[in-house]
C-alpha cells in the first residue's frame, strides 16, 4: 500500500507479483505497458533462489525501439532496465538469458493495462 496526500487517494493498493523458476525469480512476473500509446520504462530483477552467482548472458525484446541494459547488483542478482516498450509489445514476450542451471532462457510475458 502507498499512502498520499491526495484527498480522494490517500491509499493506492499496489499488486507485486513474481515468477518463480527452478533456481530462479522474476519480479514483477509480468510486465504491464499503457494502452495508450505511451512507451514504458521498465525495470526487472532476477535472482538466483540458490544464492548461486550467475550472469545474464541476453536480453530479447523483439520490439523496434526498445533498449535493454543489464546490470549486476550482486552476485546472485541482475536488474534488466527496458526502455522505450510500446504499447504494441502487450501480448508478447521478453526473454531474458541466462547462465544458471533451470533459468536459462525466462519469459516475462508482456500484458496492457486497463483503459
């Protein structure tokens, strides 16, 4: 829950999800763009479960326009930044690469917000 000062909001309820792999998990588990049009700006995190170090060997955002950038937070730790997803991604994939054992290749679904 985040609190405001907003008077007609002063409580916005915020659903986090996660996927869970064999040796692996993706926050948030899926990736949610607006449907209107603008591009999103979206941050991942995936994390060995076994404590096990590991590198993000490929990011796969078959998007036009969309960049990826990786970065190591620790060892058993990467946070994937994609800039530029369109709205036109809903209904697709990213696939994020991997080293580890039982977390090779993660999908994390792509879906549009509400109208």
């Amino acid at each position: 829950v985040i609190r405001t000062d907003h008077p007609r909001y002063a409580e916005v309820v915020v659903p986090v999800r996660f996927t869970s792999i064999e040796n692996g998990i993706v926050i948030p588990a899926v990736i949610v763009v607006p449907s209107n049009g603008v591009a999103a700006t979206v941050r991942l995190i995936v994390q060995s479960r076994s404590r096990a170090p590991f590198a993000v060997t490929g990011v796969e955002a078959p998007f036009a326009g969309t960049t990826t950038a990786t970065t190591r937070l620790a060892p058993d730790r990467w946070q994937i930044a994609l800039d530029k997803l369109p709205a036109a991604a809903a209904g697709r994939s990213i696939l994020v690469k991997t080293d580890l054992k039982g977390m090779s290749e993660i999908p994390v679904p792509v879906e549009a917000d509400l109208p």
